[in-house]
C-alpha cells in the first residue's frame, strides 16, 4: 500500500472565486440568490407596512422609490435574469427533449425558454398594467 | 465472418475503458496501480510471480503469484519516430526475454505510413479508405509509380516504403520535423469529412493546427506495431511454466510477418479470453502458492541492483535522455523500413555498445518516491534488450518478407526462410535460432497485387 | 532571456525533502508549436531530471498529463503555449488532490469514486453469452457521450465543491453512473440512483458548470448531474407514490 503520510495535502485558498470569471459569475449566481431572499423580505414588510395604515404605507412607497433603492432594484432585477438564463441553458442538457431521433440542441431550448418567458412576462405585464 | 468489431473510430479505448470499468465489479482483483515490474522471480523453472517497485512508496516488493500473465503492449519507444505512447518501452518482452523465454520474430516491426511529423499521432486508414490521396511535393498521387492497381489502398508496408523512396528521390515536402508527404482529403468536402472522419479532423486540428476540408495533413510513416514478441502458443503459455502473454507483447504469429488493421484488437479480445482461462487452470492445479524463499533472495537481489546499484550512479557524462535518443536515431536509420546488411552490421555493434555505456548511465533523481527517472533507466535496460533481439533478428533474415524489407535482399525465400525467427538472450549478442512455420490451410503463395 | 526563450514557472514538491510546495523557473528554448507538454519534457531531458509528471500518448487519449497551467486545469498535451503564454507559463499540480511529487497527485480517492457508481452492466439474467445484444445507432448515441471520458481528472480539479467537501462524488463518476443508467442493456439504474441520492451523491452540486467548461473529450458532467438529480428526484417521487412499483 502507498505510504500516504508524505503527500502533501491540498487546501483551497480563500479567494479560489476570483480565479477566473465563471467562477466569479458563480458566486455572484449564488450571492444573488440569498440577496433576491432578503429583498423578499422587504415586500412582505410592504404588507406589514399596509396594515399600519395609508400614511404608513405611502411613506414605504416613497422610499422604495428613492434613487439608492432603484438602482438596487436594476442590480437585483440583473442577478434574477442571470439566474434564470443559467437554468434555461441547463434545461436542454439536463432533461433532453426528443421529437425525432435526435434530442433537441440545447441551444433551440435555451431559445425556446427565452421566448416562453419573454411571453408570460408580457402578459403578466399586460394583465397589471393593461398595456405597457 | 467478420474479421472485426467496431466501436466508432474507437474501438481500442472503449474496450479499455470497458475492461477496466468492469474489473471493479470483482473485489478479489487487486490491481497495484503504479508499481514497476523490474524482475519475474523463477523458482525451480517456473514462474512465481514478479518483484516490483511500489513508485508511491518508494519500496521494492516482490508479488508472488502461481500463474503471471504479461500484458504490457509492444516496444514502439525503441524507435524515434513511433505512434506509441511514452511507457510503451518493452518491458515485458525484456522481463521474459531475460527469465530464459526467447522473443519471436522481433524483425518484424510495422511502420504506419501516415503519422503527423513532430508527435507521431496517428491518421487513420479511414482517411484513405474514404477516398484521401497521397502527394508529393508536386502534387502527384506518387502511389502511381508504385502500386498502381491499389495506390492509396494498398498495403502499409508497401505504402511506408513508397513514402521513404519518394523522399530519397527529393519529391518529399521540407519541414520543421523533417521531410513528410501530403495526405489530401480537400477535395472530400467538409460535410463527408465531417460525417466520416471527425477523428481525423479534430486531431489534426487540434494538434497540427490545420484545417484538412481546407489543407494538406502532412504525413510520414512512424513505427507503429511489432509483429514479434514473447514466444507463445494459442494459449498464451510460453517456455517458461506459470509465464503466459498476450496481445502485442505476445507473439502467437496470427500476425504474421505483416499485421491487418484491427487484427491486434481482435487479437486482445481472443487470446486475452484463451490465456486468461489458461492461466486460471494453470493456477487451479497448482497445489500451493510458491515458496517465499525463491520470492525473498529475487527481492534482495533487485533491491540490491535498483537501490543500490542503478540508483547508486552519480550523473555524469551519460545521461538517459541522451543514450535513449541515440539508441532510437540508430534504430530508426538503421533497422527501420529499408535494411540492409552493412547498416544491421553497425547497428548491431553499436547497440552492443550502448548495452556497456548504459552502466555508466547517472541519476540527478536520488528519491526513492515516484522516480521517474529512475523508471526511465530501467525501461532504457528494457529496451535495450529489445532492440537488440530486433537488430540481430533482422541481420539474420537475409530476404524480404511483409513489413522485412532488406535492399540487399529484395525477394522473399521460402527455401530458406520460412521459419520464425526465436532470439535467446546471452550475456554477448542475442542467440538466433529458428523453427518452422506451422502452414494448415492455406499455401504460402506470391504477393501479387 | 532571448525573445526565442520562454519562461516555465513549475511547482515543485518534493516528498523526501519535506516542506511546503515551492516554485522552480526553467527557461526553455521557445517554438511556436509547442505544447506544455514538450516544455516539461525538454526540461526533463535537458536541465532537470528530478523533474516529475505523468504523460504517455500524447494525444489526448490516456489522460495522465493533467496540470493547472496558468491556473485553469488542463492537459498539458494538448495545451499550446502560444495560447497560454503571457510572460512565463504557470505549471501547477491539478487543484484538489493531495500532492505525491512535483505534479503528480494521488488519483485512488478518484478511482473508489468511480467504483462506487457500479461502472459496468448490471443484469439479473445475462442470457446466452454467445449471442450479442443489439443496440441500434440510437440507443449508442443515448450514452455516447458520457462514455468518451478519458478518466483526466480535470472536471475534479475545477470543482470548487469537490475541493471544498472531497467526499462528494464528483463530476466523471456521475457522468459515468449516467452512461450505465442509460444503457438499454443494463438494468441497474436504481442502485445507481439510491448511491446518488445520497449526502455525498449529485445533491452536493451547485451547478458551477466549470467542469464541462474543462473537460477535452465534451462528456458535459455538468449536465450529467442535473439529469441525475431529475432521474432520482423522479425515482424518490414514484417510490412515495406508488410504493409497489418496479423498479425501472
């Protein structure tokens, strides 16, 4: 058996995430997640900020609508799109899907996807705002 | 019948990668990843296992076993220019070759007539098979001055050695690497190519950095098979009992003096089934392990010569990577596709000579763990062995034969020379001694195309 | 340094020595074909022998020349250091492995792995041996690609899970397990799938992806894992549902 004692034991250095881009795009993936939690938190705390009353409930609005929190808004809104398209470039991979012979190129799922989600979120849009 | 079976343009790694997967299901193989077989231990005439060297822990054991089997592929690195991988040193043609068991038809070495220049990456036959043209430096299909009925077609023997006249006659192209000849499969289209050969194309891309749909591949024939090796019957039994080989370290002569592509495969399938049974049974039968006596002296006796005495060298003047390049220059001018008496001649002394340099050869490596130069030596001693069976074999062959082909001696002879070649190994030059060829159903005729 | 010269900083361990890893620069004469490969060997051969690393085929068939170089895992075979070249090539043992000497590692850990995914046909009954089992070209290219993997191990030294919990299974074995499970001919896909589902099965992947981004051979190991997880979510939700079904 090998004498195991002398190897040298391998330790992963702290900033291993900034060793290239994807590992960066990674994080950021991962980080996103927890962020986009948090701000769950922050329309539930809309909900409480409604039943304490209108006064209440416009001064949470005029906050949200603040330069700092809007920009914040267009950072989260990046992370969420990133993190979709990573999924709907695994769907294809992941669970391949076959009309004919050939399974379907990973890429045309991808596409397909984009496109689903485009629509919905159109007529999410349309049903809120009757028109955009 | 089928001669063969395909798996894609992979057959080769997939039933490596099958056979390996497999053995995982039985837990009583025990493989010794990375250990070194550097001696067969003999105890009272017959085999008792080997003595290795653990590379990882830096130890010398000795492993004994009733039946050994050795499967350790051809000898390709005693030749410059070869498609082998790096470890494809001999070894175990030299570990029996050394334990008393003669080598058979060792002059029998193929040349594979389209390798890339530089690394000796292999170009499959598919690429002619499919229709690719060979061309000289004018663009002629030069394959009509030498087999017209054939021409791309034709045999790889006949193909390499058109190659090497084509150059002498200065209708090769210049390279880095040397003198090469076109491989042309522009006029295939990219989507047949594509469809066909996909091999071809990645690897030529990939490592000769061009684009064949749009380019010429250069080509040059490189050592790519022995034909000879370690004397064995169908069983894979050799002279010595309890030794046993298989695939191209074995030499059964289904190969002849000529092999056909793929028959090394189905090769390995055959009598990799047949020895492995054969062995079994041997195993079986025998009563008892053998003793450790004969195991432990073999240990001592390697620790001494490896440890102690290779390891021991300071390094000077001879270096291995310096002797190895030698060896494999003279091998390739001298016992490679042309041969001839005067050249064999000088070969034979000059790797004699190099047996008695190569105990002066030095290491810088003084570990014990994971010396890689230290295995560097040691398959050195290997191929120096072997190289030196190949020579001495050729010298003796005095005809041409498949891929034997001597300028001085350019018809085959069956009179006096249908027989296998077996060297024995002397403490001088190889003992050369020959036994008929087994002929059953079909009659040795001319080679006519 | 001659602007024919290049630079090849290589990390250096060695194990009798004792100490912690440190770096050695070779300069190394420069041509434009070369891969990593030729700058190691030409440093073996001609400046220093103690130099040591794995390498056979040279042709991205055998997979045992995998370093970091500048790095990002890879196999130095096939790595040009025209491509990589920026100043002076980096050469590191693969991340993630415990080191033997210089840029070998310690693979067995890989390899219990890889036996721990049953590697090879299951059957209850195996039939006559003597007949073959016909596939159609479909059903091979079902599982082709997961079957090209050359066992490199460069989809474990980019996984930054592996790195950080080594007993997770791993990107090759996963994708090996995958090759099986879709093999018309076997039928051992649910052992597979209850190894897999397991603490240190596909569950402990966070979809990095770099795996397939290094593997040469485009097995995607990456993809192979989120299919396993689909495949053994599907096989825990029909075992909750409907108890007494079979198992395939």
């Amino acid at each position: 058996m090998p004498m195991t004692s002398r190897e040298y034991a391998w330790k992963r250095r702290p900033g291993w995430w900034l060793r290239n881009r994807r590992y960066l795009m990674f994080q950021l993936r991962e980080a996103g997640g927890v962020i986009c939690a948090l701000y769950g938190l922050v329309l539930l705390n809309m909900l409480v900020q409604l039943r304490a009353g209108e006064s209440a409930y416009t001064a949470f609005l005029d906050l949200l609508r603040t330069p700092p929190v809007l920009y914040l808004n267009v950072v989260l809104f990046a992370l969420v799109v990133w993190h979709a398209l990573t999924w709907f470039m695994l769907i294809g991979k992941a669970q391949p899907i076959q009309f004919t012979r050939q399974p379907l190129p990973w890429k045309v799922v991808f596409g397909i996807n984009v496109l689903l989600w485009l629509g919905v979120s159109g007529a999410v849009v349309y049903l809120i705002f009757g028109g955009i | 019948m089928k001669r063969t079976v395909y798996a894609a343009d992979k057959v080769g790694f997939h039933i490596l990668h099958t056979l390996f997967q497999t053995s995982m299901k039985y837990d009583r193989i025990h493989r010794f990843d990375e250990y070194f077989v550097t001696s067969l231990i003999v105890d009272g005439g017959a085999c008792a296992g080997v003595v290795a060297m653990n590379l990882r822990g830096g130890t010398m054991v000795a492993i004994q076993g009733k039946a050994t089997i050795l499967a350790t592929g051809g000898c390709g690195r005693v030749y410059e220019f070869t498609t082998n991988g790096f470890i494809k040193t001999g070894d175990g043609m030299a570990l029996a070759y050394r334990a008393g068991v003669p080598l058979k038809d060792m002059e029998m070495v193929q040349f594979h007539p389209t390798c890339l220049p530089g690394t000796g990456i292999l170009i499959t036959e598919a690429a002619r098979g499919e229709g690719g043209y060979l061309v000289n430096k004018d663009g002629e299909r030069y394959m009509q001055r030498y087999l017209p009925s054939k021409m791309e077609l034709g045999p790889r023997d006949i193909l390499s050695r058109a190659m090497i006249q084509e150059m002498k006659a200065g209708r090769a192209f210049e390279g880095p690497y040397g003198l090469y000849m076109g491989l042309d499969l522009r006029h295939l289209g990219a989507k047949k190519i594509n469809e066909r050969i996909p091999m071809v194309r990645e690897l030529v891309e990939k490592y000769m950095g061009l684009d064949p749909i749009h380019e010429l591949i250069p080509v040059r024939p490189g050592q790519h098979y022995i034909m000879g090796g370690v004397s064995t019957n169908g069983k894979g039994e050799t002279t010595l009992p309890g030794l046993y080989a298989v695939g191209e370290t074995a030499c059964v002569s289904i190969n002849g003096a000529n092999r056909l592509g793929s028959n090394s495969l189905s090769e390995c399938l055959v009598f990799g089934a047949a020895c492995g049974l054969a062995a079994a049974g041997f195993a079986k039968k025998k009563a008892s392990y053998p003793r450790g006596a004969a195991a432990r002296e073999a240990l001592k006796k390697e620790e001494a010569r490896v440890f102690d005495g290779v390891l021991g060298r300071e390094r000077a003047k001879e270096t291995v990577a310096g002797l190895r390049v030698e060896m494999q220059q003279l091998m390739e001018r001298d016992v490679g596709i042309f041969r001839e008496e005067s050249a064999l001649a000088d070969a034979c002394g000059m790797l004699g000579k190099m047996r008695d340099r190569f105990a002066a050869v030095g290491l810088a490596d003084k570990d014990r763990v994971f010396n890689t130069e230290l295995t560097a030596v040691l398959e050195l001693d290997f191929m120096l062995d072997v190289a030196l069976a190949i020579a001495h074999s050729a010298r003796n062959r005095r005809e041409s034969r498949g891929a034997h082909s001597r300028t001085d001696f350019p018809q085959r002879d069956d009179a006096n020379y249908l027989k296998h070649t077996l060297a024995f190994r002397t403490d001088g030059p190889p003992r050369i001694d020959y036994v008929p060829v087994t002929v059953t159903k079909w009659q040795p005729v001319e080679r006519k195309y | 340094m001659a602007a024919s010269d290049v630079v090849f900083r290589v990390k250096r361990y060695r194990p009798e020595s004792g100490g912690r890893p440190t770096f050695q620069e070779y300069t190394i004469p420069y041509r434009s074909d070369m891969v990593v490969l030729d700058g190691l060997n030409y440093i073996k051969d001609h400046i220093d022998p103690t130099l040591t690393f794995r390498w056979s085929c040279r042709m991205g068939i055998c997979g045992s020349c995998g370093a970091d170089v500048n790095g990002q895992p890879r196999l130095t075979c096939g790595t040009y250091v025209r491509d990589v070249h920026k100043g002076a090539v980096t050469v590191e043992p693969l991340s993630n492995f415990p080191i033997l000497k210089d840029l070998v590692v310690d693979f067995d850990d890989f390899l219990r792995k890889l036996a721990s995914v049953t590697p090879y046909i299951v059957r209850k009954d195996w039939g006559d041996l003597t007949k073959e089992y016909v596939q159609y070209p479909e059903d091979v290219e079902a599982y082709r690609q997961q079957s090209l993997c050359i066992n490199c191990m460069l989809c474990y030294a980019a996984c930054p899970v592996f790195g950080s919990s080594p007993e997770f299974v791993g990107p090759a074995a996963s994708a090996l397990a995958l090759r099986y499970n879709r093999d018309t001919r076997d039928e051992g896909a649910d052992a597979r799938l209850a190894r897999l589902n397991t603490r240190t099965g596909v569950w402990e992947c966070t979809f990095v992806g770099e795996c397939s981004v290094v593997c040469p051979k485009d097995v995607d190991p990456a993809a192979a894992i989120q299919t396993l997880k689909f495949l053994a979510t599907m096989r825990h939700m029909r075992r909750l549902l409907m108890p007494g079904s079979s198992s395939r």
